[in-house]
C-alpha cells in the first residue's frame, strides 16, 4: 500500500521524517510530504495535533493499520517533550478530510 506522510502544513519535519521511515521498516510504500512554503504550523495553538496526517488510498487491511499505528507511536515515543508525545496523527482516506482512525500513544 502507497502511504503518504503529508507535513504540507508545517508540523515537525523530524517528527515526519521519523514516522515515514518507520513505515517503510515495516515494508509500506511512503511519500513524504515537505511543508509548503510559508506554512507556519503553531504549536502553541495545536495542543492536539502533531501538525500531520498519514493519508492511505483505502481504509487499510488490519495488518495494515497494525503497521501504521507502530510506526507513529514508535515516532511519538521519541518526542523530546510530554506535550510533544501526546499528540494524536490522524489517517485520512487519501486526499479528502476523512479521517479513518486517530493515533496516539494511548490506543493500544
């Protein structure tokens, strides 16, 4: 499955970079998405966000989902701050605002 980790807004792009190269460890298909120019992602405003999504062609197979939700919590747990590491990543279905599943640290 093709996997999009889209920063276009702004969010951390080592936090992006973390995640993307958490999924292609466990074998998904990843393109990254560089923020815009001139995006400016506030964090002291997105408590909640971590300021990126991961956008999938399909709702994914349960392996599938398994395999996303690893890599970002593997990604959250290294953040450098608790505010930091308890945000959630939402998955949108491809490029629409529907989002299939939110990720955080506390689902498992």
């Amino acid at each position: 499955m093709q996997v999009v980790v889209d920063n276009s807004a702004g969010g951390d792009p080592q936090f992006a970079a973390h995640v993307a190269r958490g999924l292609r460890e466990r074998g998904l298909e990843v393109e990254e998405r560089a923020p815009h120019s001139g995006s400016i992602f506030d964090t002291a405003v997105h408590l909640l966000s971590a300021g990126m999504v991961i956008r999938v062609p399909h709702a994914p197979e349960r392996a599938e989902r398994d395999a996303i939700a690893e890599a970002v919590r593997e990604a959250l747990r290294h953040r450098s701050s608790l505010r930091r590491r308890t945000r959630t990543v939402p998955v949108h279905l491809g490029e629409s605002r529907r989002v299939l599943e939110w990720i955080d640290l506390f689902d498992t």
